[in-house]
C-alpha cells in the first residue's frame, strides 16, 4: 500500500469498535481528529489519542480542515444520517456495517456518493481477512471443486443489543462472504428466529438461503450461546474448507474428503485436514488501508457501497421471512450477473439478459432477455430494456425511459427522464409489424434531455445533444445541439457539453472556452481536430 500521509481522517465513534479504528488510524499517520458526543467515550479518546483532537458536535468536527474522510463507528440507527451527512460535505465515508437500516437508505447513500464522485465504502471487516482472500482464490481457481453447500456459525454469550436485532447484528459479515464467495445473489430466502429477552429482538436466528446455481447456504447466529464460536464451512465435491476464526492459528484448513459410489450405495471417505498458510495480518490495517488506498485512486474498494448495498437487501429479505413466515422468493434473475451488479430487489432481471459488472439496475426496472447492458451503466426508476436491445458501457439512464427492441446507446450515453424512443414508423394495434422493427443509434457520449422523442430509425451522432421536449424525426450530427418540434440545429457542442460558438470564420479552429478542446468547421459540421469524428450518416 501507499504512503497516506497526505489524507486525513475524521473517526465519528469512539466505543469498542472506534478504539481499535483509532489505533490504525494513529499508526497510518492519518487520523487528524475523533468526534464524540458521550463525555465518558470523549475522555477515554483524549487519554488514548493525547494529540487528537476530540470534538463532540459532528458538524464542527467535519468542517475542520484537512479532513478528506469520515471513518464512522456509531450504532447502526446512526450510520445513514452520519453518512448521509458526510457525503453532503464532499467527504469519502467509510461506514461501519450494515450500511443502513433499510433497503431505500442504503440506495439513497450509493446514489449521493456516485453523484458527489465520493468514495462509499462499508466496514464488511471479514473481506479482508486473509483466510477469506485465500478461499475465494481456491474457488477461483476450482480447487474446491463444485461449490454445494456453505453454512456458517457466529455465536456467543453477548453482546445484546436493543436498538437492532441478532440478525442484523451478526449476520452482515457471512452473508458479505457468502456473496463475495459466490459470485451471486441468492435467488430465495427463509429465516427463522425467536426473542426472548426484549419483545419483537430476535437473539436467534438461522437464515437459509439458495443460489440460482444451486448453491445451499445457511446462517446460525444467537447471542445467547454459551461459548464463542465464529466458523464458516465451504462444501465443495472435491474439498472442503473450515474457516475457524476463534482459532489462533490455523484458521484456514482444508480437508479432502470424498464420497465414493459403490454399487449405487455412497461411501464416505475422510481424510487428514491440511491447514493453508496465511500471512499474518490484521483485517482491520488491511480494511483501511484500502479505504485510504481508494481515496488516492479514486477506485471503488471491494466492499463499496453497491455490496454493502447487496449485503442490506439480504438482510431486508431475511427480515421480511422473519416477520411473515414466507419465504423470500426472486423468481426471475439473470444467471448472467455477476457480482459487481446491484438489481434493486424491486427490479425483475430476466434469466439470459447480460449484465457488464459495476452497473446499478434501481427501482421497479425491467431488463428482458437477450438485452446486453455493458459495464458501470445506472437504470433509473422504471426503465425498460427489451429484448436484443443494447447498451454500452457508463451509459446514464434517468426515470422512465423504455428502450425498445432496435434501440442502440453507444458509451457515456445520457437519457434524461422520460425520454421517449420508437421501433416502428406506423404502428397499429391491429396490424402486427415486429418485421418491421428499425434500428435507432445513439453516438458515444450523446446527450438526450428529459422528455425529448426520437424517431425510430434515427441515428444521433457523437456527443450531439437534444434538447428537453424536442421531437427528433432526422439523423443529427456529431457535436450538434438540436431543440424544438421537430428538432432543428441551434448550436454546436463540446465533449464536455459546453455549448460552443458558431458565430466564427470557418477557416479558423473552433476552442471550448471550459475544456479548451479544438475543433475544425468542415461542411457546417463541428469536427474534433484530430479528425476522429464523422457527420452522421
């Protein structure tokens, strides 16, 4: 990792969790002060960090200079306001788990990072363990064999909480590994639990879920258990793998065992354990050294905030089984996404449609199949993707939008809200014309403004714009600004998307007066002067 010197760190909590995040961040160089609001917490920070300063209102505390992110250690009931808040402030937040206490909380932070350009990252600390990176390698590379069953055990006698429940409290770190174990979001979920000492608190609870790849899970948790036991089992049909983290050595072993037919009937063999040597790191060092490392590069960390959000929508699901009895039940997924792709738990993804990693499909969506998405692409609320559609890479769909079979958006793409686009020149309800069906292209790096119709059959060149509410029935240009009903040329624009003059000779160079960009005048048409665009056709 870097020298982090340079950055400095807010840390908003100073209890039994925050104590440890402070001696990290001590040792980096890079905790430039603690806020906390409770006089006992406030004093133990003074004596542990004498050269800290120890603030108690969090407003004070995030407007002091040379703070670039905010480390938040609070109870969970606190972590979206703290974070929220953070976020306004332009600071990179790292938030202890769960991210939020809800679904919409947690979605509303992914989208005020992503707006702000901030680093979001969540505090799944277990991701970091080194006996976790060595298992997800051994099942990359198929050392474990066929993944068929993982199910953990995290119990203990304490600590009980009142403002948030066993599951919520224990579960977040093997649900975060199961996800990043697995590579998918499982498709049903069924949790039962029981309260016994605060009514409506669950101290018990045991979560199954099931993977579209036939991967079985389940999740024991309970706080009223009288020894401490934190072990997660990987069944694989070659291998199988014990993460023991209550061991002090020899947390990872792996034990060969096998099942052998013989005339039909299933004989099992067991084998000698083999413990996997680890390197000797501490998870937390290694979680921020990657919060910092991601404030340098601006890359998003393993547990950002699209996984804590994944991590948040199993929780709710479970929480959901917990309270109705039911399960939970996703009946149409994509077995085609990865990881990396949140699909909000409203949203229906049809199985064969393609997802590039890094994308966000958000509230009521609807992606068919056959539809290819590529990669760090945002559905808004209600977006529709019909089949054979398709759509490049860091393409911006606001609320509303329907994209019908015919319809291609090139990179960098922005759909404003409502923007409304066809397939087929005269339809009838009557008359059945999918035959008919017209491509309509949208260049690299186009604009579109809310409410604006494009024709089906259009093609809108590069880094054109239209403006709101206008009508498109003809091709348009590379770098032209269209308005109006129908559309018509008014001016010319930047990759940037500053509008630039067409008030000049057109013997001289065109410049950007924000991004400085040179552009060249050839047949009424505004071209890079590199000469890689091309008027459309």
């Amino acid at each position: 990792m870097s020298n982090h010197a340079n950055k400095g760190v807010l840390l908003v909590g100073f209890g039994m969790w925050g104590r440890h995040l402070a001696r990290n961040l001590m040792e980096m160089g890079v905790l430039r002060a603690v806020c906390e609001s409770n006089p006992a917490a406030a004093v133990a920070a003074m004596q542990a960090c004498p050269t800290i300063p120890v603030i108690a209102d969090f407003r004070d505390a995030l407007n002091l200079s040379g703070v670039d992110g905010v480390v938040i250690a609070t109870p969970a009931v606190t972590h979206y306001p703290l974070a929220h808040q953070a976020l306004t402030q332009n600071k990179d937040v790292l938030v202890e788990k769960p991210l939020a206490l809800s679904v919409s909380d947690g979605a509303s932070l992914v989208e005020l990072a992503e707006r702000k350009q901030k680093i979001l990252m969540v505090g799944h600390l277990l991701i970091y363990h080194p006996a976790v990176v060595k298992l997800e390698e051994l099942i990359r590379k198929g050392e474990m064999g066929k993944l068929l069953y993982v199910y953990s055990n995290r119990l203990n006698w304490g600590k009980v909480r009142r403002e948030e429940n066993i599951l919520w409290s224990f579960a977040p770190h093997d649900i975060a590994i199961m996800l990043r174990l697995l590579g998918e979001m499982p498709t049903k979920v069924m949790a039962h639990g029981a309260s016994y000492l605060s009514p409506g608190i669950m101290d018990v609870t045991t979560t199954h879920l099931h993977f579209a790849s036939g991967v079985d899970a389940h999740i024991f948790v309970s706080w009223l258990h009288p020894y401490k036991e934190q072990r997660l089992v990987v069944v694989g049909d070659r291998q199988v793998a014990v993460f023991d983290d209550g061991l002090k050595d020899g947390k990872l072993t792996l034990y060969p065992h096998r099942i052998d037919w013989v005339d039909h009937v299933p004989v099992a063999h067991k084998a000698v354990g083999e413990p996997v040597p680890l390197p000797d790191l501490e998870p937390l060092r290694l979680e921020c050294e990657t919060f910092l490392e991601a404030m340098k590069t601006r890359q998003a960390p393993p547990t950002d905030g699209v996984s804590g959000l994944s991590v948040l929508s199993v929780l709710s699901w479970s929480q959901k089984s917990l309270e109705t009895g039911v399960p939970w039940e996703r009946n149409r997924v994509s077995h085609d996404v990865g990881p990396t792709v949140f699909v909000h738990p409203t949203a229906v993804v049809d199985v064969g449609a393609r997802i590039g990693g890094g994308t966000k499909v958000w509230h009521f969506c609807h992606v068919m199949a056959d539809a290819t998405i590529g990669r760090d692409c945002v559905l808004g609320q209600n977006t529709f993707v019909a089949s054979r559609v398709v759509v490049g890479d860091r393409v911006k769909i606001q609320n509303n939008v329907s994209l019908y079979e015919g319809v291609v958006l090139e990179d960098e793409v922005f759909c404003g809200p409502a923007v409304s686009f066809t397939n087929v020149r005269n339809p009838r309800a009557h008359v059945e014309r999918k035959d008919a069906y017209e491509t309509t292209r949208v260049g690299r790096g186009a604009s579109l403004g809310a409410n604006s119709t494009i024709r089906c059959g259009v093609n809108i060149g590069r880094y054109a714009a239209v403006g709101a509410g206008a009508v498109v029935t003809k091709d348009v240009a590379p770098h032209t600004l269209v308005v109006g009903n129908p559309a018509r040329p008014v001016g010319w624009v930047c990759k940037c998307g500053e509008v630039v003059s067409k008030d000049c000779d057109p013997a001289e160079n065109v410049v950007c007066r924000r991004c400085h960009c040179v552009y060249l005048v050839e047949e009424g048409h505004l071209m890079e002067a590199t000469g890689s665009d091309s008027p459309a056709k």
